[in-house]
C-alpha cells in the first residue's frame, strides 16, 4: 500500500470510531432523566440543600497565590 492510501484509511478508521462513540454516548442519554423525584430528594437530603452558606465570621480572606 502507499502512504497516502494509509493515511486515508488511517483517517477513514478514526471517523468511523468518533462517529460510533457518540452515537453510543448520545443513545444512552435518550430521554431518560438523571434522577427520579424520590433519588433527588434523598440525595438533597443526603448532601445538604442549595440554600446559601451563612458568611464566615472574624475568618481570613482568601485570596489568590500569584
């Protein structure tokens, strides 16, 4: 085989494989919802809320290294 012809094959396989991964991570995905009501409450539950953080009191600021 000469080279050209290699690297359209080359070029050609690596299509195909992009191609295949992201209809199967997208085919996975279809629809579904990450959580039920019931798992999203006890995570809440678990985790803690969304609510904001009461602010830290006499604490050091932080602040960047550089």
């Amino acid at each position: 085989m000469s080279r050209p012809v290699l690297i359209a094959l080359l070029l050609a396989v690596a299509a195909a494989s992009s191609a295949m991964t992201v209809l199967i991570v997208n085919s996975r995905n279809a629809g579904t919802p990450a959580f039920t009501e019931e798992q999203r409450a006890v995570r809440e539950k678990f985790f803690g809320s969304d609510k904001e953080l009461p602010p830290i009191k006499e604490g050091q600021e932080m602040r960047p290294r550089w």
